[in-house]
C-alpha cells in the first residue's frame, strides 16, 4: 500500500515550492524540499493512556540548508493504514 501515488507526491511538491517564502529562522531562501515523510496519529485513550493508532500523517520536511531549522508541511490530510 502507498501512502500517496506519484502524481499526488509530485503536485504537494510543486504546490509547496511555489508557496514556500524562506527560512523562518535564519531567513534564507536556501531551503530544500526533502522526501515524504510519515507520522503515526497517536490516539488517546481512557484510562490506558496515548498509543499509536492506524493512521499516517503524510508531512513534506522542508530543511534550511543554512541552519539546519525543519518545517514540516502537510502533504496530504491522512492516510489509513488498514
Ligand atoms: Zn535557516
């Protein structure tokens, strides 16, 4: 299973790189568009606590290549994973 297809990778890519104005800590415009990552939705319960659920936020991390700051971007709303 797929987090996101191609296309759907490509255009948050496109859309985030029109979009992006800089590095919010150093403000400079060297930043670059890594890879698609993942990160699991904790859930909460009662009384057993947070724990992993079965979704997957879809993030693009956006690094400064000055210092090193990461913002993270949604790519995609969620994804299930069963
Ligand atoms: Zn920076």
């Amino acid at each position: 299973m797929g987090l996101m297809n191609y296309s759907e990778q490509q255009k948050a890519i496109e859309t985030l790189k029109a979009k992006h104005r800089g590095c919010p800590n150093c403000h400079s415009q060297g930043a670059e568009i890594s890879d698609i990552v993942g990160l699991p939705v904790l859930e909460r319960g009662i009384p057993s606590g947070i724990a992993p659920g079965n979704q997957i936020m879809s993030l693009l991390p956006v690094t400064c290549r000055v210092c090193g700051c990461v913002m993270l971007f949604g790519a995609k709303e969620f994804v299930n994973l069963d």
